[in-house]
C-alpha cells in the first residue's frame, strides 16, 4: 500500500474513532436539545472550509487568468469541486441539525440560506465550464467566474445574518465560537476540523493528478492526430435523401 | 468617458430598433405585475409579501431585459466591432449604464404596478427609491458581467440567467427588508439594509471591469 493510502486510511480510522469514543459524551449546553448536538462535528467543520475552499478557487483563478498556466485551472476546478462538496455536506448536515434542533429541516434561518445561495452560485461554475466547446475559453472563463463568485462569499457570511435580524443561529454560534462548549466538546471539535481539512486538501490533490492525467491524456490524443505520416484525407460524400451515401449502394 | 457615453448611445438606439431589451422587459415587468395581482387578489397583502414579490419579480424581470447585453452581440456579429473600439473599460461601463437605467426604469414600473395591485401604500418614500434604485443598479452590473462570460457559450441567455440568479440572490435579502420598511414595516436600522446593497454593488463594480476584461477579451 503506497503512502498516500496509508495516509487516507489512518484519516479516516482518526476521525471514526473520535467518533466513536464521543458517542458516549454528555450533551453540550448551550443548545435547545444538547444529546443532539453532536452533529456539529459533522456541520461546521464542512461549512467553515468549505469558504477556504472557494477563497483558494478564486486565488487559483486569478492566477490563471494572469499567467495561463493549465496548472492554475486545474487548481481552480478541484477547489471548486472539492468546496461544493463541502458546502453540500454543511446544507444537508445543517438541514439535520436543524431538525433535531429547531423541530424543522428548513427554517430560511439567514445561515442556512447562505449556505444554499452559496451552493447554487458554485454549481453554476459546472453549468458554465460544460457549456463551452472550447477547452481554453472554458478555463478562462470559469476560472475568471471563480474569481468574481468569490466576492458574494463575504456578504453571504457576514452581512447577510446581520442584515436579517432574526437568526436561529445566535445560540449555535456562541456555543461554538463563543466559547461555551466544555472543553472535551471544544477539543474534539477542533480535532474534528483539522481531520475534515486534511481530507478534503488530500482529495484536492489526488483530483488534481487525476485531471493531469487527463490533460497529458488529451493532449497525447490530440498529437496522435495531428501525426505527419497520417496521410489519410477527408473528401465530402454525396448522401441520398434517406441518408445513405453512393458508396453503401454499392 | 467619451467612448463609454457613445456605447451607450448605440445601446440606445439598436434597442429602440431591435425592441428586444427595453421592449421584452417592459412587457414582461407589466405581465409578471399582473400575474402578482390576480394571485393576490383575494387576500390583503402585508406590506412584506409584497415586498418579496416584488424583488421576485424585479429579479426575473432583470434576467429576462438585461441578460442578452453581450449575447445580442455575438448574435448580430457585431461582437468583434465592440473588441476593437477601444478601451474594454469603456464597453463595460456603458453597457453597464445603459443596463441600469433598463432596470431603474423596469423596476419602478413593476414595483409601482404590483403596489397599485396588491393595494399597498408608501409611507418613506426616500428609502423606497434608495432601496429599488441602489438594488437595481446592482442588478445591472452582476447580469452584465454574467452576459459577457456566457456570450460565446452555448446556452446564451438561459445560462447567463443560471450564473446570474444565485450570485445576485443576496439582493433580495436587504432590498425586500428595505422595501418593507418604507411600506411601513417597523424594521429597526432599515437603512443598514440600503446600506449593504449599495456596499454589494460597489464590490461588483470594482471587480466587474476585470472579469469583464478577461471574460469578454477571451
């Protein structure tokens, strides 16, 4: 087993038995059901990074923008990626929480709305890089997307709970950052985040090599057709009405 | 300055020519109004369901008015004229005052229509022109750099509305909580709403001759 194995295997053996050995844990206070709380582990570590994330994307954007190194794009894409899939995970965690908490998956809460709008505005960069036939316009064009997205990400996470006065997220938010949590909760929690970061960073690099091998890949493809011995010309064939050409006649 | 006012000149004039602009989105903002009011009809709306049907409806209303901006270039061939006029700055921002006057004018329309029908009444006029103007004018800047990214993809309009809607989703949190102040809602620091949508729109502004550059330049 190489090491990069051994490294993702004692990953995810780390985070299980942290898990596991906090499952028997009193409840934390500072939550409306405290035997419930313990999705935070799952929610706020995702949700915290998944902004890391995208604030890498949109600096891999600029980065690609200016110098067009397709190392840049690939960067922005697996950043991109890697961030929806954590912003996922914090919606669907936090639709949980929500439930086990407030009694309501979706509360239109000023957080979790924010979570949402950040999801959609990071899927319509997939919208955008397919909706391009040509390779490097879509590079440049998503990765300058990546960039300009970015900007919404601060208003989203700290103008928009202020603007709305209402937010079910006081109490959760001081428990947390505030320093409400025992110091057990405290410790895991943190272990928690250090855990989900080293591996989204180590599947930001296998995508990373996984999208070189594609490049070297296409790029191969498209030297083979280009190759100076292929001698092979295209010439237009004339087609009935029904479709089938003078050849097949034949 | 000068080619900026002159792009929007042109803007002007192919719009009132083509009809496609100005023309669809009127159209739309006066049907979309409509379509509010019968819904509404039966029941007397609080000043915050109207509110949020209104910035619902300017948002779409946007969409469908402004989002062809660079994609109607592409279309006509006229794309590769406007890459050599000149200055990328100077296309930007005429494209981006011309858009904004589309929407000024589109979203007090709709937002004077959808009062008229759902009987609703203005009581701080001042914060109801800041919030419509301020977001509007957001509005305008986000579509026309979403237009300018989707021009040369497939899916024209249709995708530029797809980047558009969720990037300029954070608009309808402080306008409808602005709207709903000057409709009489009691809303403690209302103005820190108007506030946040112009500080928003100022962040696109400084970013938005950027990505234009890059995207459009492309």
């Amino acid at each position: 087993m190489s090491g990069r194995y051994v490294w993702l295997v004692l990953l995810i053996v780390g985070y299980a038995a942290l898990l596991v050995t906090y499952s028997n844990a009193p409840g934390a206070l500072g939550f409306p059901v405290p035997d419930l709380a313990k999705i935070i582990f799952f929610h706020v570590p995702p949700a915290m990074l998944c902004t890391v994330f995208f604030l890498w994307a949109a600096i891999m954007g600029i980065r690609y923008v200016s110098s067009r190194k397709p190392y840049f794009d690939m960067a922005t894409q697996a950043s991109v990626e890697i961030g929806t899939l954590l912003c996922a995970l914090a919606t669907v965690t936090g639709m949980m929480f929500a439930k086990a908490q407030w009694g309501k998956y979706w509360e239109w809460d000023p957080r979790q709305t924010s979570i949402l709008i950040q999801l959609l505005i990071y899927l319509a960069y997939f919208a955008l890089r397919s909706a391009f036939t040509d390779r490097d316009r879509a590079a440049k064009v998503t990765a300058t997307y990546a960039a300009f997205a970015f900007i919404t990400v601060p208003f989203l996470v700290w103008v928009l709970p202020r603007v709305v006065a209402f937010t079910k997220h006081e109490g959760a938010n001081q428990a947390v950052v505030g320093g409400q949590l025992d110091s057990t909760y405290r410790t895991i929690f943190w272990i928690a985040t250090v855990y989900v970061f080293a591996l989204a960073v180590t599947a930001y690099k296998w995508r990373i090599a996984a999208l070189q091998i594609e490049k070297t890949r296409e790029v191969t493809n498209g030297l083979a057709s280009m190759d100076a011995t292929d001698t092979r010309v295209l010439r237009p064939v004339p087609l009935h009405s029904d479709g089938r050409s003078e050849e097949d006649e034949e | 300055m000068r080619d900026a006012w002159e792009i929007v000149k042109k803007e002007f004039v192919c719009d009132m020519r083509s009809r496609t602009g100005l023309g669809t989105g009127v159209l739309f903002a006066v049907s979309s109004a409509v379509s509010l009011g019968l819904a509404g009809s039966k029941f007397e709306a609080s000043a915050s369901v109207i509110a949020g049907l209104t910035w619902a409806a300017v948002l779409f209303t946007s969409v469908v008015a402004v989002s062809r901006t660079f994609i109607a270039e592409e279309e006509a061939k006229t794309a590769d004229l406007l890459r050599v006029f000149g200055r990328m700055s100077a296309v930007f921002w005429g494209k981006v005052v011309y858009a904004s006057a589309v929407m000024i004018c589109l979203g007090f329309l709709q937002a004077g229509l959808v009062l008229v029908l759902l009987s609703g009444s203005v009581a701080d006029p001042l914060m109801f022109i800041a919030s419509l103007a301020s977001g509007c004018c957001t509005l305008a800047v986000g579509l026309t750099v979403c237009s300018s990214m989707a021009a040369r993809a497939g899916g024209g309009a249709g995708l530029a509305g797809v980047m558009a809607i969720p990037l300029l989703l954070f608009v309808l949190a402080p306008g409808i909580a602005a709207l709903r102040a000057s409709l009489g809602d009691p809303l403690p620091n209302a103005w820190a709403s108007v506030v946040a949508l112009v500080g928003f729109g100022s962040a696109l502004c400084a970013a938005g001759p950027y990505a234009f550059a890059a995207a459009w330049k492309s």
